[in-house]
C-alpha cells in the first residue's frame, strides 16, 4: 500500500540513518496500526522490499550478542524522491477511502428496515467508543506527547466520526419513520421485487 511505502520512506528520511527497530517504535508510538493500517509485523518486510526496490540502502548491520541482527537504513534519491510525490499526491488531492461500508450501503434494501435502522445505530455507538477512547487518551495526557500536529490528525480524525454518526443517527431514523428508499424504476428482476417488499412491509 502506498501510504505505508510513504510513512515508512518519510521515517527513515526524517531519522536516517535508523534501525528497522525504532522505524517500528515510532510508528506504533503514533498509533498508526489504528488509523494507517500499518500492521507491526510488516515493517521489516516493507524495509527489506523498499531495499530491493532501490528506495532504501542498508548502511550497517550490527549483531549484538545472541540478538538478531539490526540493520540501519538510509533513504536514497529515488526513495527521497518517491517519498515527495507521494506526499504531495496525499496532500493535494482527494483520495477517496475504500470503507467496505459504502458496498453494503448500495444493498440497503437487502436488510429489513429493523435491521438497518439497528445496524446503523450499531455504527454510530462504535464510532463514539473511538471518540471517547480518543478523549480518554488526551485526559491522561497521552496525546501530550505527541507532536502537534499528529494531535490534529487525531482531532480530525473524532471530527469525521461526529460527522458520520450525526449521519447514522439521522438515516436510521428515517429507515424508522417509514420513509421509502426503493426507487419506482427498479428492475423488475424477482430479487429486486423481493427485497422490495421487504422494506415496504
């Protein structure tokens, strides 16, 4: 994936030369398993592929003791490169996000109402779990040793949720009222006609 190429390049460009140990500490200090689906054991994979790919150069690796070895990283012209167009991509335009929620939206009739008005209802109190860990997590101080501007990362990031659980909020409701979603052009297909009347009963 394209933004862990970017983060993992931008890390050792920003901390160079580094050890594959602290590109992985410093990720996980700034939470990005959550919000950048960076999974902690791809790091090492992902610095050995941006090596073979030119991105990267090994500097040194040291073994210490019994302990595996540790190789330190620099990032090369065409990584520092890559690293610059990929930012600049992320900053300048709008990528929209591939949320599985958007497929299984185009299938609402498939639901019965009960059951999406709850599902979305569902949603809404997940994303407002997240936002209370997120608040929960400025009160002890946590995002106080963050740099300033990943604390506004996290800040949009509750903002996107309040946005999205208004909207789940205010569609459940209308699921509830009876409002009807089925459009009069549907095809005539059996499946189409049956989920039809599934949400018009």
């Amino acid at each position: 994936m394209s933004t862990n190429r970017m983060m993992i390049l931008g890390l050792v460009s920003w901390m160079q030369p580094v050890h594959g140990y602290d590109v992985r500490r410093e990720l996980l200090s700034w939470s990005a398993d959550k919000w950048a689906n960076i999974q902690p054991g791809s790091i090492y994979h992902a610095l050995r592929k941006l090596t073979d790919d030119g991105l990267l150069r090994e500097v040194t690796t040291e073994q210490v003791g019994s302990r595996p070895a540790r190789t330190t990283y620099e990032i090369t012209p065409a990584g520092q490169e890559e690293f610059n167009d990929l930012l600049r991509g992320y900053w300048w335009e709008i990528k929209p996000g591939n949320d599985p929620f958007f497929a299984a939206l185009a299938f609402l009739p498939a639901l019965p109402r009960e059951e999406a008005a709850a599902a979305l209802r569902n949603r809404a109190a997940q994303l407002r779990v997240a936002n209370d860990g997120v608040e929960v997590a400025a009160e002890k101080g946590w995002l106080r040793e963050k740099p300033p501007h990943v604390t506004w990362m996290f800040e949009l990031m509750v903002a996107r949720n309040e946005g999205e659980i208004a909207w789940c909020d205010w569609v459940a409701g209308l699921i509830e009222s009876g409002v009807s979603y089925v459009s009069e052009t549907m095809p005539k297909h059996p499946g189409w006609q049956r989920w039809r009347k599934q949400v018009e009963q």
